[in-house]
C-alpha cells in the first residue's frame, strides 16, 4: 500500500473520530441547564409512604390528580435555602403541592427553619436514605415534578425557579 | 519455500498454553462466597452518588451506606447482581455503574478493544508475511555486475579484507 494512501486512510479516520466527538459535546445539556433528564422522567414515581417530621402519615397516592413537587433539600444547603422562597410560591400559589424529603438533616433544625422562613406543608423523614435512592437524589437540592396521572414529568436540579415550575407543568395541563 | 522446523513452534506453543493458563486462573471464581461478599462485591461496581471516584464499597457516605444496606436486603429478596446493579442505572442513570453494562451502546466499550486488538493483529500478521515474502531491496544491473566480477575475480583486489 503506498503511503499516500496510509496517511489519507489515517487522516480520514482521525477526522471521523474528531468530527464524532464534535457531535456528542455538541448535543449534550449545557452545564448551567436546571431542568434535566432522569432515567425516572416519563415513569411512574416511586412510592412515597414515610412519616412527617409533625409525626404524621404521608402517602403520595393521596394527591392523585394534582401536581405534586417532590423536593430534597436540607438546611445547611445554601442553593436549598435560596429555592425556598420560590418554594412557598408555588405551593401558596396553588401551582403545585409541595412535599419536602429532609436529607441528613435533623428535624429540629428544618421545624426551626420553617418556622422562621415560611412554608406548610408535609415534610418527610427518610432516616434510612431509602427515599433518596427510589429517587435517584445524588446532589441536593433536586426535585421531582409529578403530573396528575403519578408519572414523573422533570427533574430540577440547582434550585427550583417557580416560573420554570409553572412553564412546565403549563405544558402539560 | 522455507520449511518451518518443530524447534521453532515450540516457544510460540508454551506462550500460547501460558496465555490460555493465565486467562484460566484469572477467571476462577474463589468459591462460594458469603453475603457480605456478595453485597461488596456488587458494591465496588457502584459509584457513590454524593462522592467523587469512589465505590459504594470503599465510601463511608451515608448513601454508599443506604445503598450497601439496600443491596443486602435485594439479596435476600433473591435478586440477582445484575438485577440490582440495573435497578440503580434505572434511578440513577448508567453513569453509576462503573463496569458498564454488556448490553446496548455501553457494550462498545468491551467489543471495541476486542476490534482493534484483532484489527492490529492481522495487519502485524500481514505485515510479517510481506517482510519474509523478500519485500527488502532489490539488486540492480550495476549491483549484479559487480557480483559477477568479484566472483570472476575472486583473488583480485579487495580479497581477504
């Protein structure tokens, strides 16, 4: 084989891979992109049954025909403290019912937390982390949006934006 | 046609059976193994969500910890290991695992070494056929001249050097 054609063989196959590799990055998310994909989005949500940090029974099949913003957070988060507010929004707002997961937090502290920032509604206990797995949590804050039907339709990771909230699930009213 | 001698064969055979005997031992499983065992063993396939680099088993996070717990209790439930590990790609997503699965697009990432490793053997195989096939220099008219005057000559000049 001569060797003009050794080295078009090879530049040709480089290009391919480089050109290959263009492509990929191109069409990933972008870093700064809060609302993400999840292997959950697009299934049924996981069972949500756990005691509330009032010493209450919750089930998440209760809300059915609702919209339903699973959220983990925990108080010594700061992107958690700063989603709160907008947290408050949309659960007074009616957009949707808020249900918070404490993550390695002590009830205490996030009773004290509410107390002081606002915010009534259930917030669940998950001392074993078996919640976070069913969900897939791995960096908080996140949250898991659930459509009437109890399909999850969004995962936000960074903080929640009410605006976002309500853009998404305005799409599928 | 060169005649291969059998003395020759002889060191390709005991690399061969020392290749064959190394994949053998290698794959060996160690017997039966305990839950424990079992529990680390799928564990060090699973990154730890909250950490960086490191598997379910060598992290002492408090996932790594609900995951370890959360394997033993699927165990006992019957499942197998690869049931498990799937479970924990269908939450957390592929990129937990860190021996990619041998099905679908991550399996790429067994076939594809086995390609180029087979690729790479053949054009080194081929590439020795054309070396010992006489691909060196070949003699010109000048050079055969000055053969067959050496040999016409062969106590002339240069003789004995």
């Amino acid at each position: 084989m001569r060797r003009s054609h050794v080295a078009l063989i090879s530049a040709s196959v480089v290009g391919v891979v480089v050109a290959l590799l263009v492509v990929v990055l191109a069409t990933r998310d972008p870093a700064t992109e809060k609302v993400r994909d999840s292997p959950i989005v697009g299934k049924t949500a996981p069972a949500l049954r756990a005691k509330a940090i009032d010493g209450s029974a919750f089930d998440l099949e209760t809300y059915g025909g609702e919209f339903v913003l699973v959220n983990f957070f925990a108080t010594w988060c700061v992107p958690c403290r700063q989603e709160h507010a907008d947290l408050v929004e949309l659960d007074e707002g009616g957009a949707a019912n808020v249900v918070s997961v404490v993550y390695q937090d002590s009830p205490e502290t996030v009773q004290a937390f509410l107390a002081e920032q606002g915010g009534d509604w259930p917030v669940l206990e998950d001392p074993s982390g078996q919640i976070t797995l069913d969900y897939g949590v791995s960096k908080i804050p996140e949250s898991y949006l659930i459509a009437p039907g109890g399909t999850v339709v969004a995962k936000f990771v960074r903080g929640v934006r009410a605006d976002t909230v309500t853009d998404v699930i305005d799409r599928f009213r | 046609m060169t005649v291969r001698t059998p003395s020759r064969r002889v060191p390709w055979l005991v690399l061969g059976f020392v290749v064959v005997g190394a994949l053998i031992v290698g794959s060996r499983s160690d017997g039966p193994q305990t839950r424990e065992d079992r529990v680390q063993a799928i564990a060090a396939t699973i990154k730890c969500p909250e950490c960086s680099g490191q598997s379910v088993a060598s992290s002492s996070g408090r996932s790594a910890k609900a995951i370890r717990t959360d394997i033993a209790a699927r165990l006992e439930r019957g499942q197998s290991a690869d049931q498990i590990r799937d479970y924990y790609a269908g939450r957390f997503g592929e990129e937990l695992l860190l021996t990619p699965s041998g099905s679908g697009t991550a399996s790429l990432v067994w076939i594809l070494p086995v390609v180029v490793i087979v690729i790479a053997a053949a054009g080194l195989a081929a590439a020795f056929v054309r070396w010992r096939g006489g691909g060196g220099a070949r003699a010109s008219d000048e050079d055969r001249a000055l053969v067959a005057a050496a040999l016409a000559d062969p106590h002339g000049e240069g003789a004995g050097r």
